[in-house]
C-alpha cells in the first residue's frame, strides 16, 4: 500500500485537470503569490488557534508555531512556483508535508476546514486585487492536489501500522475495510 510520490502527482494532476496552463498562469503570479503568503500564513494559524485541540498542538513544542508558520509560507509560496515544475521534487516534498501532519497529530478534521480557509482567504484576496478568475481555480487545484497528500499520508500511516501490527495481508486488510464500510 506504499504511496509513490511522484506517480501520485502524476495521478492527481490529471484527475484535477491541473493543466499546462494552470502551472504557467500560476508561474506568473509567483510574486503576488510570495507577497501574499506571510498574510495567508496569519489568516490560517489565527483560523486554526480559534480550535481549542488545535491550538495544543500548535502550541505543543516551544517555537512549533514559528516554524509552522515559515512552513506554511514557504509551502504556498511553492504552489506558485511548482519547484520543478510540480514534479518529483513537489511531490516528494508535498509526501513529507503529509507525513509530518500525522506525525504531530494535525488529523483530517483540522486540515481540511483549514485547507478551505486558505481557498477562501486567497480568493478574496484575487478578487479584491483584480487578479484573474483562471488564478483561482489553478490556485484551487494545486491546493486540493496538496490536501490530497496530506490525507492520503493518514491512510497510508493507519493501513501500514495495521498491517505491521496483525500481520494481515494488503488483500484481507482491504475486504474488511469494504465490508466494514458496507455495514455502517
């Protein structure tokens, strides 16, 4: 059940239609992407801190949400630029982005109602400085390409502990998953 980073992009480029020309027009507002990322960054940890469980775990480690909060920009700034061209490297970065979530404990119930913050708040932002339609729908791709990393990490994490755990194979771990979900 192993997740392969760069096939996963690949895979999610295309079921998204992230286009050529998504990454171009994203490309070209890289620096209205960089101006705006510190007050997407503030936007979204004042968004989170406003959840009790959230802000513990932000909180968590002395200096956590600094470093969180550089993250955050260097991660958005990074949906302009692609890195190289949102490919191995994008990927492989947005793969530890999502480890990292599990790892500290940011489950699904946070990221994404978080995730749609960030939409929301940089769509206004579009809106409000005349930047193009075509902006916000490659802006919203690309973030739904990362929140699918992200969620995808959970679900590999939880499957391969199961499996490490009863010694299950991949095959009889995933039947139980469908019947279990055919009987709720």
């Amino acid at each position: 059940m192993a997740l392969e980073p760069h096939s996963f992009m690949s895979t999610m480029a295309t079921r998204i239609s992230f286009t050529t020309e998504d990454k171009a027009l994203l490309q070209s507002r890289a620096d209205w992407g960089a101006n705006i990322a510190p007050d997407m960054a503030d936007h979204f940890y004042a968004f989170l801190g406003r959840d009790a469980e959230m802000s513990a775990i932000l909180n968590g480690s002395e200096g956590r949400i600094h470093r969180l909060r550089e993250t955050f920009v260097q991660w958005f700034e990074e949906m302009f630029t692609g890195m190289d061209n949102w490919g191995n490297d994008y990927a492989d970065r947005r793969w530890r982005i999502g480890l990292i979530h599990v790892r500290i404990g940011i489950g699904p119930q946070h990221v994404v109602p978080a995730m749609a913050a960030v939409v929301q708040e940089a769509s206004k932002r579009l809106q409000a400085e005349g930047q193009p339609e075509a902006l916000r729908d490659a802006l919203s791709k690309i973030c739904m390409i990362d929140l699918a990393f992200i969620e995808q990490a959970y679900i590999e994490v939880s499957s391969a502990a199961v499996l490490r755990e009863t010694g299950w194979t991949e095959g009889l771990f995933k039947r139980l998953i469908t019947t279990g979900a055919g009987a709720m």
